[in-house]
C-alpha cells in the first residue's frame, strides 16, 4: 500500500539558535548533525566563561585514566586551538555530522560556516570572484538560490600529510559562496570529510543547504506557512526547506 507523498505529515526541527536576535545568517542542516560550540570553547581571555571551561576540562581529567592523561591533555589542547582558529577566521558556527552509507559504513564531516566583511560589489560579481579566487578549486559552478540570489560552489581534495603518528589521508572539501543582500558580506560555507567516496553525496548536500540559506529571520515567514497561512498554501515554505534535501 502505498501513500501520496503530499498526505506525508513533513516535520521540521528547529534550533534554538533560530530565534536568537543576535544572529546574523540562517540556514537549515539536514539530520545527522549536531552543534560544536565553538565559542564556548574559545573564551575571551579573563571571561567568566573562561573560567567555568577551565573547571570542566579539570573535572574530564579528573576522570580520565592515570596512563592516558597526557593524551587527554593534548586532544583537549587541540580542540581549544582549533576553536580558537576558527573564531580568528570567522566561523560564526561549527557542526559534526555523521551519516550511513548504503553498505552499512559510517561517514563523518566538518560543516563550518563564516561571515565575511567584503567590500561592495554585484551579487553575482562578488560570487564569481570568491570562487575564482580559489587556488585548488575544482568543478567550480554557480547556482541560483530563492529570489534569484547567486551563489558559487567548488570543491577539491586535499592531502593531508602525517601528523603525531596518525597515517597521511585524503580530505575532500567543498565551499559554498553567497553575497549577502548588503552587498558587504560573504557568506562562506564549508564541508569538509575524509569519506573521499562519498563526496558526490556531501557536494549535492551542500547545495541543498544553500537552499535555505538566510540572511534575515526566517522563522515568522516558515511558521506562518506551517499554520497555512502563507501565500503558497499549508506548508509552503516548510517543504521548500524540506524538498531541497530530497
């Protein structure tokens, strides 16, 4: 017995960080990903919050094993490092995803996104010029998002040499480009997972992403539709969100 896919109840999960005033770019994950508070782990220097992350990091190695200590010391070192890393160059937010291919195998990956301050130019211009401006970009190709908005998309593989006795692998890489209606930022979206073979699946969800993406609050347009308010109907800009990853 089959059923109509438009009788199919669709549901959307919100994130509290939808409805944060302070927020400065929206946009939908798929399942499968989860939030790395990046902020949380890089404080200001002297903050409060500094503080509090100091008293956790005490308390997980507190628990941790006596022979296995100075692993500990060095993986949590590493994580405030590349926190840090990322708030300098802009990431505004950071998710872990992971996902099972058909065979049964898990697939892991990196999704950052960034804000940057740009100097004004067309929509399209500005598109254009961020993927160009790639050294090892590959497949480059530009998409036209709702409203007629431009974006640019281009991945690569990268290798990534031996670290701390961990063998060289391959990284593949993709990034999303998209001018901010202002005209003065540049929304910069990346996946990044060393599941090579899978990079086919990671681009096309990349793209489905950038369906969604915002530079102003979404929420009352999605919420009116969800209650059928909307000038598309019931749903109208929900299954927009939702058709977009298949």
């Amino acid at each position: 017995m089959t059923q109509d896919a438009t009788e199919i109840p669709m549901r959307l999960v919100i994130d509290d960080s939808a409805r944060d005033p302070s927020s400065k770019i929206w946009y939908a994950l798929p399942a499968g990903y989860f939030n790395v508070p990046v902020d949380a782990l890089a404080p200001e220097p002297g903050s409060e919050q500094e503080a509090q992350l100091e008293q956790a990091l005490a308390l997980v190695l507190d628990v941790a094993p006596e022979d296995q200590r100075d692993r500990y010391v060095g993986a949590l070192r590493d994580v405030r490092y590349m926190a840090g890393q990322m708030r300098r160059d802009g990431v505004l937010a950071c998710s872990l995803g992971m996902h099972y291919a058909d065979d049964g195998s898990s697939a892991t990956s990196v999704f950052t996104v960034a804000l940057q301050d740009i100097e004004w130019a067309p929509a399209k211009v500005t598109a254009v010029s961020a993927v160009s401006s790639r050294e090892s970009a590959e497949n480059v190709g530009l998409l036209t998002l709702p409203g007629g908005r431009p974006a640019s998309i281009c991945d690569t593989l990268i290798t990534v040499p031996a670290l701390a006795g961990l063998p060289s692998q391959d990284l593949y890489q993709c990034t999303l480009y998209i001018p901010a209606p202002s005209g003065t930022q540049l929304g910069v979206l990346t996946l990044s997972s060393t599941a090579v073979d899978c990079r086919g699946y990671y681009r096309d969800m990349l793209a489905g992403i950038a369906h969604t993406v915002s530079f102003h609050d979404p929420m009352p347009e999605i919420e009116r539709a969800a209650r059928g308010e909307g000038a598309d109907g019931p749903g109208g800009a929900a299954n927009d969100i939702a058709s977009d990853f298949g």
